[in-house]
C-alpha cells in the first residue's frame, strides 16, 4: 500500500513540475503514473549500474555527478514512455533535482501523519 500511495505522490509531483518546467511534456495523470513506475524501475535496475560505472567521476566531483546519473534516468524515461517529453538534458537535470525535492517534501509528510497515529 505504501508502495502504491508514493507512486501515486510522484505521479503529481511529475505533474504539477510538467506544468512549471517549459521543457517537459505529460499528456495526462496516467502518464505521469507511467513514468512513476518508469522511474522507479530505472532506479531499481540501471542506477546502480551506471553509479558503479561511474565511481571515479562520482568520488572526484564529490557525489555531484550523482545528478548527471539522475537526468540520464530522466531521459530514458524520456525515450520509454510515449506521452512523456524532456526537451534536453539540463532541462531533465533540474527536473530531477526538484523531483528530488518534491518527493523528499511529500514523502515526509506521510512520515508525519503516521507519527501522528
């Protein structure tokens, strides 16, 4: 059920940032549901391989390269999922930096409410 409700949350966080950022395009909610599962799975699977790649660079630029691995995900999603456009990579770069942050956001707000029980 967690699973379900944070996928659901990074859904409208993919978005309401589709409707901040000028060069990302989401035809409607189920895309973007789409893509939180997309996400997900390319976080699952081709992340740690691409951070394991990438060790060296990752160590010299103090984890900063860490982003990079980020709007490479990005734009795989990209290319996965018809109905979900990034226009280029900074655009996916700062996507996935404030994707970060909304979901850091929301996701402490459900931490909060079940303290709150």
């Amino acid at each position: 059920m967690k699973l379900i409700v944070k996928l659901l949350l990074t859904a409208l966080a993919v978005l309401v940032l589709s409707n901040l950022l000028s060069g990302i395009v989401v035809d409607n909610y189920m895309t973007a549901v789409i893509i939180a599962v997309v996400i997900a799975v390319l976080n699952l699977f081709v992340r740690p391989i691409l951070v394991i790649l990438t060790l060296p660079v990752t160590i010299l630029t103090l984890g900063l390269f860490l982003f990079v691995i980020n709007a490479i995900i990005i734009l795989m999603a990209g290319k996965l999922v018809s109905g979900f456009y990034v226009n280029g990579f900074f655009t996916a770069l700062l996507f996935s930096v404030l994707l970060s942050i909304f979901r850091s956001v929301l996701f402490g707000m459900l931490k909060e409410e079940k303290k709150n029980r």
